[in-house]
C-alpha cells in the first residue's frame, strides 16, 4: 500500500487561502469517503482537523474544509493565520480494510 | 474527557525486547479501536495497524507484520505494542490513537519516543 501523494510544502500570506491535495487510487480515496486530515505541530502529536471527507470535529476552526473529486482529495485553509503553520496529513480508509497516510505537507506563512 | 497516556521514552539496545503502553480513558475502551502510527525522525506518520479491544481482533500493515505484536488488555483499558528482538530502525516515536473502524482517528496519545543503539 503506497503512500497517498501530497505535495511537499505549501505556502501562503496571511489572509489568504490555500489548498492541499491529497491523491490516492480507485482503492482508497475514490472507492471510500473515509477521508481524514490531521495537523501536526513539531514536537506534538497529530490532531483531527476533518473526517469524512468535509466534516469538522467539535472545536475545530470553520477556516478548514474538505473535499473530494474522484482519486484526489483536498484541504483548504481560508484565512490563513501564523498559528496553521504546521504539517498537514491526509489518510484514507482502503479496500485492504486498512488506512493509509499521505506523504505530509508543511505549510508555511509566509 | 476522553484521553489516551502512553508510557514513556525507552532506550534500548538491538535485540532486546520491549513493549509500550496507550491507557484510554473517559470511553467505553470496548467500543473503538486502537490504532499504532509510527513516526521516523524527520518523517512522515505511517499507519502499522489497529487492535480491537472486545475480541484483540488485529489488523497489520504488510510493512509492519510479523515484526510487532498488538495485545490489549480490556481490563485495565490499555493496549500494548510489543517488539521481540528491536533493531535500531525501530527508532521512531510511536503513536497511539482511538479509531472508529473505518478511519477517524481522535484522540491521539502524546507518542512513545523509542531509541534503539548499541
């Protein structure tokens, strides 16, 4: 089971929005609409940030939200803050029932 | 409050054995899963696998088979990843997280750094 493909690092100014993807196979992201993103500050453990594609759990930020187009799906941060600079995950649920991570993405403000 | 504490940094040398805990309190420990995440220094999160607590039914990632073991002990609501002989490429800060079957992995413990070196 290969790694989902994200792209290595993203960038923004404050203020503004970004967008991260997340590609996977017709066995994992486009078959199941188990998708999830994790952020993850150095030095901390991962947190929930979206699950099921585009739902927030409870204290999360309206400034993230998640979608799906076929094998690819994404994270958007509107509103970009100095606080989301950290590491983004992505994982999706598989046809082997087991999950798989994406690659990480650091995102910067810039 | 539902929490995950996980046991504490190790240093071990190669071919000893070891195993590390993730307690989960604040929910019926029986109802969700355990998911094991391994982080290598300066790396990405790599799922190794989930256990569950109400029958220690296991899951692997062909990556991680045979070279760990998963237990739980329902009783005191604590799962266990076990090593039989670590190398040091097990060196890597280890995760542990509650999960529903089909991903959604909330909470997370704090992770279990593990130094393997002779």
């Amino acid at each position: 089971q290969s790694a989902l493909a994200q792209p290595a690092s993203v960038s923004g100014s404050p203020g503004q929005s970004i967008s991260i993807s997340c590609t996977g196979t017709g066995g994992d992201i486009g078959r199941y609409n188990y998708i999830s993103w994790y952020q993850q500050h150095p030095g901390k453990a991962p947190k929930l940030i979206i699950f099921d594609v585009d739902n927030r759990p409870s204290g999360v930020s309206t400034r993230f939200s998640g979608s799906k187009s076929g094998n690819t799906a994404s994270l958007t941060i509107s509103g970009l803050q100095a606080e989301d600079e950290a590491d983004y995950y992505c994982s999706s649920f598989t046809s082997f029932d087991t999950d798989v991570f994406g690659t990480g993405t650091q995102v910067t403000v810039l | 409050e539902v929490q995950l504490v996980q046991s504490g940094a190790e240093v071990k040398k190669p071919g000893e054995s070891l195993r590390i805990s993730c307690k989960g309190s604040g929910y019926n420990f029986a109802n969700y899963w355990i998911l094991w995440v391994r982080q290598m220094p300066g790396k990405g999160l790599e799922w190794m696998g989930r256990i569950s607590p109400s029958d220690s039914y296991t899951i692997y990632s062909p990556s991680f088979q045979g070279h760990v073991k998963m237990t739980v002990d329902k009783s005191v609501t604590t799962a266990y990843l076990e090593w039989s002989s670590l190398q040091a490429s097990d060196s890597a800060m280890y995760f542990c997280a509650r999960a529903r079957g089909t991903g959604r992995f909330d909470p997370w413990g704090l992770g279990a750094l593990v130094t393997v070196s002779s």
